[in-house]
C-alpha cells in the first residue's frame, strides 16, 4: 500500500479496513487466550509454529470491539452515552467472556442506570482505571477514522473515558488507534513508531514508548518486554508500547505478527487482540493459515466470516 494514498480514504475502503482490524484483533484475541493454558511442550510448539486445538474462543477484547464498530457503523463516531448503553447491554447478555474484574462491576452499574461518568470515575479511589481496556478494542476506530488523524485522536478519547477515566487509559487507546490509521495510511516499520509517538499523551504510556521507538527488529520480542512490559501488569502502559512495537515490526504479515507477539509471553489474548487489531487494519486475513481461521470462533455475520 502507497502511503497517503487517496483512494485509501474513500468511503468503502475505511469502512472494509475497520471490518479487517477486527478480524485481526478477533483472530488475535482468540489465538492468544488458548496460550494461557498450553497443552503441550510450548517452546517446542513455538519453534514449530503448532497453535493450541481448537475451538478458539475469543474474550472481551472483541466482545467490547464489536460494539464499539457496531456505533461507528450505526452512527459514524463514538456517542459516549450510547456506547457506554452498548458496552453494558452487551456485557448484561454475556458477561462470561473473561471482563477484568473491576469491569464487572462498571458494567454492572451502567446497565442498572448509574451515570457512566460517575462510575468510571470513583474507580481505584478516584484515579479511574488505567488497564489496557480501553486498548484492546479500538483498533478498528483507528482504521475507521484514518483520513483525519485528528480525529483519530479525538475518537479513541472519547471511547475509551467510557469505560476508563485514567489518562494513561486514554493515551493508550490513542497510540493504539494511531497505530492501526498509520498502518492504513501505509505508514511502515519504525517511522510508525515515531509518529504514534508524536501523537500520544504525555505520561507513562508515551516514556515507554520512547524506551523502544528506536529498538531494532532484529531483537527479540522478549527484550522489548523486558524494557517495557508485556501486560503482566494488565495496565495500557505496560501493554500498549510492546503491542504496538510488535505490530511495527510485522505490518505486512499477520500470522507472522501473532506468532512473535505470543513469544514473550504477558496478557497474551490482549497484545495479541493489539496487534492484530493494527494488521489486520492493513492486511486484513491475507495470508493467514486456514487452520487458525477455522479455529476462531465466528464473529457476527455481518463483520464477515473472513475479510
């Protein structure tokens, strides 16, 4: 793909890149939860490339990203209190689908009526929640919105004060967001880097970014989550930075990217939700061996069963 090629930005072509981020971040998510119980010797299936059996169900990484692209399908940008309702809604129909801890309970008081603003608010004594949350699911908006990188930011913002009020929350759904627009846009390998960088929030998410954006690809996954992390932690900025370094590293091959993000180990389904969330923005499932696709759980029809 041509950087800031025109024809990226119409209409159709957006739209079908957001439905590809999610296939991605679905495959990713559901690829990555399978690892937190190996059948098997794990170093040996690693260097062999031998996912887990199937079937493979996918977490609230996608269950919270369906959402969130059903609004912007809907109605074209993030309505805070619509999906706030949505994310609730679709939590009350299914809530067995590994939500954090503290998310059950936001989720929980939303759907009861309590104002979401107020409940995200007095999370951890009033700081709010800084997990990867909000992270996990808003690669697609990214894709979504790519013509405007302003908007980009301003979108991702707004989606994740829904459910996280921790700026640090916020900074890494926008490095998340930007990351999979600049894969869209065709931005490549550490230039990507440097330009989520730019846009992200000042604080902890964008220091451990700057740890890394000069990190060559030849270094091994795990050296970079020992410098920054690799969600052990659950929180945006010890996730997001690896996550998206990861992806950088393998914008053009999706399996490829999945399968090094899984080597260093961490929160895996949600790097991996991450990662493929920002491929699969620019790949879609091109490439992607059958048996994972076949493994994935379904994601609703009208996300397409392969992009």
């Amino acid at each position: 793909m041509t950087a800031y090629d025109d024809a990226v930005f119409r209409p159709a072509a957006l739209e079908r890149a957001a439905l590809d981020s999610l296939q991605g971040l679905a495959l990713g998510d559901a690829f990555g939860q399978t690892w937190f119980r190996p059948e098997g010797d794990v170093t040996a299936m690693l260097a062999q490339r031998r996912p887990q059996r199937g079937p493979w169900p996918w977490t609230d990484d996608t269950a919270m990203a369906i959402v969130l692209l059903r609004l912007l399908l809907d109605k074209g940008q993030v309505d805070q209190d619509e999906l706030a309702q949505r994310f609730a809604s679709s939590y009350q129909s299914d809530p067995y689908r590994q939500y954090g801890p503290s998310m059950h309970g936001v989720l929980r008081e939303i759907f009861e009526g309590e104002s979401w603003a107020e409940v995200t608010g007095r999370q951890f004594d009033g700081m709010g929640s800084w997990g990867n949350g909000a992270a996990m699911r808003v690669a697609p908006l990214g894709a979504w919105f790519a013509q405007d990188m302003t908007l980009v930011v301003e979108q991702a913002t707004l989606s994740a004060q829904v459910t996280h009020a921790h700026p640090e929350a916020v900074a890494g759904a926008v490095a998340v967001a930007v990351a999979a627009a600049l894969a869209v846009r065709g931005v490549s390998g550490p230039s990507l880097l440097k330009s989520v960088l730019a846009r992200t929030p000042d604080g902890e998410v964008a220091a451990r970014l700057r740890r890394i954006e000069d990190a060559p690809f030849s270094l091994h996954p795990q050296w970079i989550a020992s410098t920054v992390g690799s969600g052990w932690q659950v929180s945006a900025p010890d996730t997001v930075p690896f996550a998206i370094w990861c992806a950088a590293r393998h914008l053009d091959d999706l399996a490829d990217a999945l399968w090094a993000t899984i080597s260093a180990g961490g929160d895996v389904d949600t790097t991996c939700a991450i990662v493929g969330g920002i491929v699969g923005a620019r790949t879609g499932l091109s490439g992607v061996p059958a048996e994972l696709l076949a493994a994935r759980e379904p994601l609703p029809e009208w996300a397409g069963r392969v992009g």
